[in-house]
C-alpha cells in the first residue's frame, strides 16, 4: 500500500483573497482535501448602529471584485425592511449595471485567473501559426483576432518574454506540465486572447461606469433607487453602453464561447460526471428582477434547489432552510448549525499544528459550514444554469443543449470541471442577451414620459423584522439579512456564495464543495497541483467575501418577513 | 501646495534628473521600448500622449514630458513585490483598469511585477519560494505595494499566509524593511480602511500605524489607477518619494480639493442644491452638498481625471462624494446622505451668490461667507495633525 503524502497548497493565487488547500495524495491521486480561509476581517460588527443608506456602500467594500453584488443585495434587503419598491427606471438601470459585472466578471475570471490551468505558455511556443489559425476557423466562424499573422506575433512576443528569463507573473508556473491536454495551436490561441481580454475588460468597466460612477466599488446605488439621473436622460449614454455591448458581444461569441469549446473537445478525459465536481446539490436564489415586485419566477436568472442530482425537479427556495455550522470554524458556538438569524459568533482562533498544518479534527477555517436542509449546496453559474435548464427557465435549456449536440455530450457531463467552466461561458452570453433587453427597455420605459429614479420611504419607529434579499452575485447565491430601527442598522448578517463552496467540514464531518470536488483528481506531482488549482479556479473562489461573518446580534429570531 | 513651493522638488535640478536617466536608461533601452510599443500596435505618437497625460497629472511642467517617456524605457526592470493584506482586491482591480492597458502593461514589463497573488501563476510552495528568492536577491532594490490593512489585534491572527501560517504583520514587516520604497497602495494599507471602521473587531491598521515606517500613501476606495502607476512612475523618475502632505499623501494627486475643481461648483456658489434624489436638481446637475456631499472635506484629482477613462465619477452619477481617500472617513464622514455639521461649512445663503451681486453692499459680505467657511472647513481637516507634518512647507 501505497503511504499517504500530505501536501499544503498555500497562497492559492489567481483567486480574490487568502485561500488554503490541504489535500492527502495517494497512489498519486487525492484521498483527502480541507479547505481553509485564512484571513477574517469582521464587517458586520461594523455595520451595526450605522445609519442604513450608508450601509450598501460599506458592505460593499467586503468585495473589490464583485464590486456590486454586495452593494445591491443591501440595497434590496433594506427596501425591503422598508417596504419600498424603487421605480421601473431605477430596476432596469441596476439590471444594467449588474449585466457589466457579470460579464466583466466571468471574462476575466475565465482569462486571467483560469485560462492558465487549461493552456500552457510552453505549449504556445510550438505552435504553428498557420494550423492556429485553421484551428480557429474550425472553431468559429469568424473568429476573433485571428490571422496567420498575428498569431505569429503573439508567438514571437512570448519567445521573447521567456528568453527574457525575467517571467515576473509567470514565475514559477507550470509550463510543459504533463496535465495540459490542448495541442500548441489551442494553446496559442486561448493566449491570445488572454491578452485581449486585457482590453474586453476595461470595456466592461467603462459599461459599469456609465451609470454607476466609477468600477470597482460603483457609486451610483441608493436606497430607493439610482442617483444617476442626468446620465439616463442622457441619449448618448444609453448609446454609449450599447456600442460598448456590441464589442464585448464579438468578444463573447468569437472568443470566450469558441475557447470554450476548444477546452471541451481536447479535455474531453475530463468531461466527464464527477470529475472535479463532488456537489450532489445546486441552489440558485434566482437574480435580475424583470418585474418591479422582484418576484422569483419573474427574474432572468432562475430560483431554484436541485438535490441529489436529479435532474426531473427543482424545489422552491425557502430560505428558512439555511444554517450555519461552526464545528469546524474559528468561531465559538454550539457545533450543530444555526439559522443566520440566530446564532452569535464569537471568532475563537485555535491555532496551526507545529509544522504549519491545520488541525483536520478540529476548528480549521475562518469560514463557515453553511448547510440547506442539512445539505452541502454548490452555488454559482453552474447551479443556475443546471435550475434554468431543468425549469426550462427562458431559454436556458436551448443554449445548454445546442452546447452538448456540439460536443455529442449529455447533461449529466456537467457534473464537471469542464462543465462548470462551461456554464460560466454559456451564461455570460445569457446576460449579454438580457443587457439589450433591459437597454430597450428602459428606453421604451422613458418614451413613456417615465423620468422617476427614486422612491420616497419613511424610517420605521419599531425596529423591523429581519428582512433578507436573496440575491445572485456572478459567484453564486448571496443572502443579506437587515433590521433597521430609525435610520440604525440594528442587525446584519451576510451569507455568501463562496462561504457556500469553500465550506469546511460540518459538526457531521461532511466535507464541503471544495474539498469534496477534489477527491480523486490526479496529482502525479505535488510541486505542480495544476489540477487542483484547475478544479479550485473553476469555482471562482472569492474569499474576502467568504470570510467575514460574525454576528454580534445575539437576538432572538423575531417574526420572519421574506419577499423573495 | 504646489510642487514648485515643495523644497524636495527644488533639490532636484533637471541636471540631476537628466543624469539618473543616463545611469538608468540606454540608448538601446529606449530603442528596444519603442520597437516592442511598436510590435504590439501603438506609435510613438500613442506613447508621446500618453506621457504627456501623465506629465500633466504628476503637475510636472511640460519639460518633463521627454523624461517621463525616458524613465518608462528605463533599462533595468525595477521589481516590485506587491501583498496582499486585509482587504477586497479592488486595488488591484482598479490598478487593471490602467489608461491605456497595452502601454501601462508594457510599462510594467519594464518595472517587473515580481510577486503578486492575484496574477501569479504557480501556487503553494513554489510561490512561496519565488517570493523568498526575490526578496534576497532585490534587497534593498524593490519597491513594496501593500494593498489591503494589517490586522494588529491578538498579534495578527486573523490573517496568515504561506505553509507554515505567517501572520500578515510578521510578513508585511519582514518584507517592507528590506525594499528600497514602500507604497501603500488603497486606503486600507495607508489608514487601515473599511475593516478599521469602528468598533475594528480585528484591530486592523494601515501599514504607517502598524509597523511604524515610512511609507508613500495612495488611498482611495480604490485610488484611481492615474493616482497608482503615477506615483511609480514618480519614483522611477526621481528616485526618490514625491512631496508628501501630512498623510503621506502625494501632492500631486492630493494636493487639492473635490470641491475645488467639481464641475458642479459654480451651482454650489449660486446657491442651487439638489433636495431629494431624482429630484429637478438631480436631472439638471445641481450641488450635491444637501444630498451629503463630502467635496469640501476631501483632498484627490477625481473631477479633473475621473475613473475608467473619464468615463464618469461619483458626483458625475449624481450622488456626492464620500471621502474615500480620508483617513477614517468610514467613521468621520458619515452619514454620508447627511452634510458634515461638525465641518462649519457655510454655503450661499437664499438664492445664492449670483443672486445677491446686484445689491451692492451684500455683495462682498456674501462672497466672503462662503469663502471663508469654505475655506475654513479645508483648513480644519489639514490642521488637524498639523504637528506631525513636518514634510509640508509653507
């Protein structure tokens, strides 16, 4: 028998924030696998007894990446403390906002942080120019940036940079790894666009700026409504956002979605159920309210529980299902999970074993194990494009499918690495299809002679009942739960998408969705863990996000009010 | 204020500056700049425009503009080790969001971005012992950017990083102290930032406050990128740090007032105020002073350069101004729908200042009000560490 290895993957790059991967190797596959988030910073404390329209903006700054989720999920659960529902022109302008986040997210999340753990650099350097482009008309019809030339020049540039010997970013990667599965032409061109993503993103960002002031960390949310008025009454600025649609659209469609495919056919080994997915559950809270009472079947991305797997039904989410356990959390408390509401957390560090290692039998992570049901949930695109698909949500089934006619493959191949890699790309053209509704809609919305941006509201004199929103961030589905007495914040509580996926244990020993996922991937070389960085990436960790609950509120659960 | 009253500046001759250009830079540098701006689609021209842009924000006279370009072909990559604290990543996000991304990226080819964790590839042990190389074999030669706050409380526990579980202080101190300039980067490292608002449950400070050294503040929630790759670019140019304010703040990016240079100043003076958000004065523009605008406490270039490009800022959207590049304004801002009371500030009584300039005798009266309030209110907030400014000169 062959003995275990034990192996600490820590700093875990490319990813938002401090993340700790331990995994036991044996028989040069993964036998074990303990998440851990490394750094707390305690938001909530601080949000108590702040005065409630200040609220969004502070909540926001748990995340300079999704740099609206936040900031809207607050806005929403105090409308909803409120009893407000902010104007037609307001929603869509929020829609529109959050549409650039999406697709701004998923982009560079897809090349910046993940390309590189399907397409190596090495690989690029053997590439024939003249195949890449044949390649890429294979691919596509028109495919994006593509000539005989240009692949030559992005080929000589990288020559250069590695003769260079100084690699800055690239030090120290994986190059020539045995775990790269694309042929060089595939390589070359996946980093090829890397670098035009460089550009695509900015674009995305000035489209969040539009309306929302500036990216990250927009300006432009209040409760109530938007304050961006003069930018919508602006004629230019609605175009300004369409033409800026159009070029992420050529991006999406001739670069993002053919890439995809490339990863798809050459990984095929990989797509396969099961590999690098160990979720049995996927929860969507459902996002983009197409109705201004922001009721669940009438939002673009669909609400939803499918558990075990079985792709016949999707359940109704009742938020009253959700706990969290502390078990094997930094934090004091009973072991069994409690509702969001109710628990009281009390950060209660215990330490590193000797050598560096985390306890495995005891408290190992500042994140929480959040459960549904007293299920472990995956959340994220993969959750909502698996609920769209089995509700037939819009046509969500239709771009699923044509996906898998492509590659002759059928849907429970999803349950994968690849698969969820895939759903980021299908979805991320979803939301571009939404942008141009919402875009028309608002004009057709103002043609009405509709100027209204925001709605009045009253403070309430007797502390309300906690209200939550649930919310769907471009990582997954994000819960914010708010009392509000006068204008005084006097409870908060957040739970959020990658708390879901980079849960540690449970007081039942399950193992969360990180760690589960991970089982049995191979690990020929523990030096180079390219498939645990590929299967942890497909997640879109985000751990400032993660990391960063307490509740100081010690109340009790008072009558529970939900709208969503 | 300005960069000519500063004595840091009149230290340096342009003899001085031409010279360290010569030690750092070639002939051949330049030209093997220009041909790879070249390979990848941009002219000289592009280039030229972009250094006078940045000229221009670094408040440099228009003769800097051929050095500027100089020091960006610089010859030797000066390596730069960026960590990661507390904090949300939005610096780094914003810092990717670079005027012209090809330019700047190539620019910093030029200045190595030796260690980052959110860009490096590899992962675990053999970043982590990319990390330790570099900072042996650049002693005394890199430039440090902390992004993110240093949680203090309990000795640092609540953030660790590496295999054997460092804290974030053990780190930020090991590493800032052989660099050659410290840069922090975000208002998280410069003052300790969101996660030190009150009551700080982790006991999180800026890099100045936990460890005590000198270092170069950038902040804002996040800085502008102009604000980031200017103030490298500053130092890359003199080698040495930029006049500072009493926050350590560069005074070519924070040198002035939002209020100041707000496109919707002249409304403020004319007395017309938006009321309630969506409001007439909202779809025409008007002062967001009632609406809680923190403007005239807050010191940073965002109406002349805005973010993205120009492509909008905060009071832009219609919605005031937060403070963001503040120490503690979390706390001291707020409520931030809610104009400051505790700052004095007097604004244009009944219909404004216009209003009154034809009743001969108010006129002056008038005037004089607002600006002395106005100006009293800027004063308050830079006198109030008057004492530890020792780098200001007036």
């Amino acid at each position: 028998m062959a003995d275990k290895k034990h192996v600490i993957i820590d700093p875990i790059t490319r990813i938002e924030g401090h993340l700790r991967i331990e995994i036991d190797v044996k028989d040069n596959k993964v036998d074990n696998a303990w998440s851990t988030g490394t750094l707390w910073r305690g938001i909530e404390p601080i949000l108590k007894d702040r005065d409630i329209r200040d609220a969004g903006l502070l909540v926001q700054r748990i995340c300079g990446v999704c740099t609206w989720s936040h900031y809207e999920a607050n806005t929403m659960s105090a409308e909803i403390a409120l009893g407000i529902k902010p104007p037609t022109n307001a929603r869509l302008i929020r829609n529109l906002i959050n549409a650039s986040e999406f697709m701004h997210d998923h982009t560079v999340h897809f090349y910046a942080l993940h390309s590189l753990d399907w397409a190596d650099v090495a690989g690029a350097l053997k590439a024939d120019p003249k195949k890449a482009n044949e390649l890429a008309h294979k691919f596509s019809k028109q495919p994006y940036n593509a000539s005989v030339e240009h692949y030559a020049e992005i080929k000589k540039k990288l020559e250069k940079f590695v003769a260079s010997g100084q690699l800055g970013p690239f030090s120290g990667a994986y190059m020539g790894n045995k775990l790269y599965k694309l042929p060089p032409e595939a390589d070359l061109i996946i980093i090829s666009h890397y670098l035009d993503a460089l550009y695509t993103q900015v674009t995305l960002a000035q489209m969040m700026a539009i309306y929302g002031a500036k990216n990250p960390h927009p300006q432009s949310l209040v409760v109530g409504g938007i304050t961006s008025v003069m930018d919508m009454l602006d004629a230019k600025r609605i175009g300004q956002y369409l033409s800026k649609l159009e070029e992420v659209g050529d991006f999406v469609q001739h670069a993002y979605l053919p890439d995809v495919d490339l990863i798809t056919h050459f990984y095929k080994d990989e797509f396969v159920e099961g590999w690098g997915c160990g979720s049995n559950n996927f929860l969507s809270y459902g996002g983009f309210p197409e109705t201004n009472d922001w009721v669940a079947e009438f939002r673009y991305l669909p609400q939803g529980v499918i558990f075990d797997r079985d792709l016949s039904k999707v359940e109704k989410v009742d938020e009253g299902g959700i706990t969290e356990s502390v078990a094997h959390s930094w934090y004091d408390g009973p072991d069994a999970g409690l509702y969001p509401g109710k628990e009281e957390t009390i950060p209660k560090y215990t330490g590193l074993n000797e050598d560096g290692s985390i306890k495995q039998d005891e408290k190992y992570s500042w994140v929480k194990a959040p459960r549904y049901k007293d299920k472990v949930m995956e959340v994220g695109p993969l959750s909502r494009i698996l609920v769209g698909y089995v509700s037939n949500h819009n046509n969500i089934r239709e771009i699923v499918e044509q996906y898998l006619n492509k590659h002759n493959a059928n849907i429970n191949q999803m349950f994968s690495t690849v698969g969820r890699t895939a759903a980021r790309a299908l979805e991320t053209a979803y939301i571009w299809y939404g942008a141009h509704k919402w875009a028309k809609d608002l004009v057709s919305n103002m043609k009405q002679g509709d100027e209204r941006t925001w709605t009045r509201f009253e403070y309430p004199s007797k502390e309300t009942n906690t209200s939550v929103a649930l919310y769907e961030a471009p990582r997954g589905s994000l819960a914010h739960f708010v009392r509000i007495k006068g204008k005084k914040v006097t409870h908060y509580q957040v739970v959020v998408p990658s708390t879901w996926n980079a849960s540690p244990r449970d007081e039942k020993g399950r193992r969360g969705a990180y760690e589960e996922s991970l089982i049995n991937l191979p690990v020929p070389n523990t030096e180079e863990p390219l498939e645990i960085l590929r299967t942890i990436h497909s997640f879109d960790p985000c751990m400032a996000c993660a990391v960063h609950l307490t509740d100081v509120d010690n109340g009790k659960l008072k009558k529970f009010r939900l709208e969503v | 204020m300005s960069l000519k009253n500063d004595n840091s500046f009149n230290e340096l001759s342009i003899e001085k500056i031409d010279k360290r250009l010569d030690e750092i830079c070639s002939k051949d540098s330049e030209k093997e700049f220009y041909k790879k701006l070249e390979s990848s689609g941009f002219s000289r021209r592009d280039f030229l425009k972009w250094t006078s842009f940045i000229t221009a924000a670094l408040m440099l006279p228009p003769a800097f503009e051929s050095r500027v370009a100089r020091a960006a072909a610089i010859k030797e990559r000066v390596p730069i080790i960026w960590l990661h604290m507390a904090e949300c990543t939005g610096c780094t996000e914003s810092f990717l969001r670079t005027q012209e991304p090809s330019i700047a990226s190539l620019i910093f080819d030029h200045v190595s971005l030796t260690y980052h964790d959110t860009l490096m590839m590899a992962s675990g042990k053999r970043v982590e012992e990319h990390l330790e190389n570099a900072v042996k074999k650049y002693e005394g030669k890199y430039i440090c950017v902390v992004e993110g706050a240093i949680p203090t409380k309990d000795n640092g526990i609540y953030l660790t990083i590496g295999s054997k579980g460092e804290t974030g202080l053990s780190r930020v101190k090991r590493i800032t102290a052989k660099a050659k300039y410290n840069l922090a980067f975000g208002t998280c490292s410069a003052f300790g930032g969101v996660q030190a608002a009150r009551p700080n449950p982790t006991g999180a400070k800026g890099v100045h406050d936990a460890i005590g050294i000198e270092i170069v503040n950038v902040p804002g929630c996040p800085p502008s990128s102009t604000n980031m790759v200017g103030t490298l670019l500053h130092i890359l140019l003199f080698d040495k740090i930029p006049p500072l304010d009493m926050f350590r703040r560069p005074l070519w990016a924070y040198g002035s007032r939002i209020h100041d240079y707000c496109e919707r100043r002249a409304h403020f003076d004319a007395g017309e105020f938006v009321e309630e958000w969506g409001d007439e004065g909202a779809k025409k523009g008007w002062c967001l002073y009632k609406m809680g605008c923190k403007g005239p406490l807050t010191y940073n270039n965002c109406p002349r350069y805005r973010f993205n490009q120009g492509t909008n800022w905060p009071i832009g959207a219609g919605h005031g101004c937060i403070g963001c590049s503040e120490s503690d304004f979390w706390d001291n801002m707020a409520p931030f729908e809610e104009p400051n009371d505790k700052a004095g500030i007097r604004i244009p009584g009944g219909k404004g200042v216009e209003a009154t300039s034809d009743e001969i005798g108010t006129v002056a009266a008038g005037v004089t009000a607002a600006a002395i309030g106005i100006h009293a209110a800027g004063s308050v907030i830079r006198a109030k560490s008057s004492k530890t400014n020792e780098k200001e000169s007036k």
